[in-house]
C-alpha cells in the first residue's frame, strides 16, 4: 500500500476530519475512499461514452470499427503498394 502526503489549508482539514468522523472512519481511510470513488467514477464515464458511441450505430449499420479487429478488413480498400525501389 502506498502512503501520501497531502497539504491541506486548517479549515479543509477540519471539515475532513468531520466527514470522516461522521462515517464512522479514519482520515486516511476516508480519503481513501473518496479516491477510490473518483476512480469508479472515471470508469463509469468511459463505460458511459462507449454506451453513447454504440447507441449512434444506426439499425443493420456494419460497426465502422470491425476493420481494427479483422487484419482482412483493415487494408481492404487501400490499394496497391507500389514496387520497392533497390536501395543499391
């Protein structure tokens, strides 16, 4: 487990030590808690855009991202490569 070291202005930390006080916790614990829930939130906003980004797919539309996966779709469509010049 990693230890930190925050500065807090005297009124800050008061009203930290009342919150976690108040949920029957440490400070250090406390803010552990506050953090882990900010790193939920971050994953829910992901999980959130991703949600989005799937509902603008219309009805029967191919996914525009299966190319990423599918190695035969990924340069489908970009040409031929030119002849290699001999670097000689």
């Amino acid at each position: 487990m990693t230890q930190v070291t925050i500065y807090l202005e005297e009124d800050t930390l008061a009203a930290a030590k009342e919150a976690a006080a108040r949920s029957k916790l440490s400070v250090s614990k406390w803010f552990a808690q506050f953090a882990e829930a900010e790193k939920a939130r971050n994953v829910g906003d992901w999980d959130s855009f991703w949600a989005d980004t799937d509902a603008m797919k219309k009805p029967g539309e191919d996914d525009a991202w299966d190319f990423l996966l599918d190695p035969k779709q990924r340069y489908a469509g970009l040409g031929q490569d030119l002849p290699r010049e001999s670097m000689d």
